[in-house]
C-alpha cells in the first residue's frame, strides 16, 4: 500500500507540474514603460510641443506645428474622451485647418493591446505623414487631397521614445473612462451627429465635490466659478457651465491642466475624486452659468 501510494503521489505531482506547459507566457513588461510617466503622457496627448511637455522651445519644428497644430495634436483625431468618432467628437467636422476625426475607440483599443504593441504602432513610419508634408491644400471636400492630412504623424521626427512610452502609460492607467463620470448619447454619423451628456458625475457626491473644489479650485476661480471669465476663450463659458456642457474635455483640464495658463493639473485626482466634482457642478445655484 505504501509503494502504490508512493506512486501516486509521484504521478500527480507529475500531473501538476506539466499544467500550464503549453501555455504561452505573459509578455513581460518593458522597463521603459515601468519608468515612463502617465502625467507627461497627458500633457503630450494634448499638445506634445507645448512648454509645459518639456518640449524644446528652440525647436525649427515649432513653427509647422504651430502653423498645423490640429494635424499633430493627439486629441483632434481621437478626441478627449479617446473614442474618436464613436464619442464625443462625432460632430466635429473636418476644415482646411484640421483633419478628420478617427474612427478608432483608442479607449477600447488599448486594452486589447500590450504596451510593446501600442510603442510600436506609434513608432511605425510606414504610412505615416512626415512634417515636410504640404498641408496649405487640405481640403476635406475634395477627397484627392484629404489622404496626406489625414495620416497619423510620423512621430519618430517628433517625439522622443521616452516621450511616447510616456503617452502609451497615459493611455494604459492616465486617462479616464468618461463612460463612468457621466451618461452620453450618440445619434447620427459623423460629422454630423449630435452628442448629448446626462447623468453628469454619475454615482458621484457632491459634498466631496464641493470640499474637492474649495480646496483645489476655489483661489483660481472663485465661490461660483465664474471668477476667471470665458474659459479656454468661449465667451461666458464658466466652470459650472464647462461642466455641464463639456464634461468629455474639462476632466482632461483637471487632471493634466490647461497649457498656456497657470492651471496645472491634478494629476492624482481619482475617478471617483472627478465623479464628485462633477457631480457638485450639475447645481445651477452653487455654480451657474
């Protein structure tokens, strides 16, 4: 009985050890995006040549991004919320000065990818526009020149590799899932759908908000928010009325800051930190437009 159970014993640990054999294993994360920087990574997703991206501002670049910012920023084709057209940004048409939007959710996207596969596809050329592209002709009217402005730029003339691991961070843990900080309805097609926004800071509490705000905010934009004026230049926009109208971009501007003005971000606001902010900005009384 002993040299049967010996045997057995022997047989299963056999078993065990040959489980998970076949079974490939996980891809190892790169050290490069363990170091990288969710924070910068947003400020890059924004306007990557902005100062507050540490971008060198002595750059001969500077002057085509400046001249063709929306052809370069992350944000124009794949919106603040990073569904593209399947969001926010559905009716948001193309013009002479910027392309059309994407029609890839990156949100969704990046989940199915590894950080290797999303470095790689920022670092691809092939297909890509180069900066020397002529733009003065974009005409999304005419389809014989939309092809050139409608290519993702090749951001290995324009971005460091540090920089783009820390914009694939930003994508894997920096953005926020707006589908939980409110309710949005699509109706349409692009670029002329409509988006409309309910159920603004979901779940969230407005006593939290409130407190969040005063700590946060208050010195800036005052009790009401309507101590700065004409937010992000739209002429009587205020922060109730940012958050009631625009809550796919404002939670952007919070946590990563709005570049050009003293506004930082903050950039260890929690989803739940935002749904309470939100939430306190739905009162017409505290925060009117």
């Amino acid at each position: 009985m002993k040299s049967m159970y010996f045997f057995m014993v022997i047989a299963i640990a056999a078993i065990l050890s040959s489980c998970g054999k076949n079974e490939p294993a996980a891809p190892s994360v790169p050290v490069a995006y363990t170091n990288a920087v969710a924070a910068k990574g947003g400020i890059l997703y924004d306007k990557f040549w902005a100062t507050e991206a540490g971008y060198d501002q002595t750059s001969t670049k500077l002057a085509t991004l400046n001249a063709k910012a929306d052809f370069f920023r992350c944000k124009q084709c794949h919106g603040w919320d990073l569904k593209g057209t399947t969001g926010s940004y559905i009716n948001r048409a193309p013009k002479t000065s910027r392309p059309n939007i994407s029609s890839l959710d990156v949100f969704a996207y990046v989940k199915t990818k590894t950080e290797q596969e999303l470095f790689d596809g920022m670092k691809k050329t092939a297909g890509r526009r180069n900066l020397t592209a002529d733009l003065s002709t974009y005409n999304p009217a005419t389809p014989s020149t939309i092809t050139e402005g409608d290519k993702m730029p090749n951001y290995t003339e324009l971005l460091t590799d540090a920089q783009i691991w820390d914009v694939v961070k930003y994508l894997k843990e920096g953005a926020m899932d707006v589908t939980q900080l409110y309710d949005a309805t699509y109706t349409g097609v692009y670029p002329t759908g409509t988006a409309t926004f309910s159920n603004i800071g979901k779940d969230g509490n407005a006593a939290s908000g409130n407190t969040y705000f005063k700590a946060k905010c208050i010195m800036c934009h005052g009790s009401d928010g309507k101590l700065i004026p004409n937010l992000d230049g739209t002429t009587g926009m205020t922060v109730g009325k940012f958050i009631r109208t625009k809550p796919n971009e404002l939670q952007h501007k919070i946590k990563f800051g709005q570049l050009g003005t003293p506004m930082v971000g903050d950039f260890a606001i929690t989803q739940s930190q935002m749904k309470d902010l939100y939430k306190a900005g739905t009162d017409l009384t505290n925060f009117p437009d």
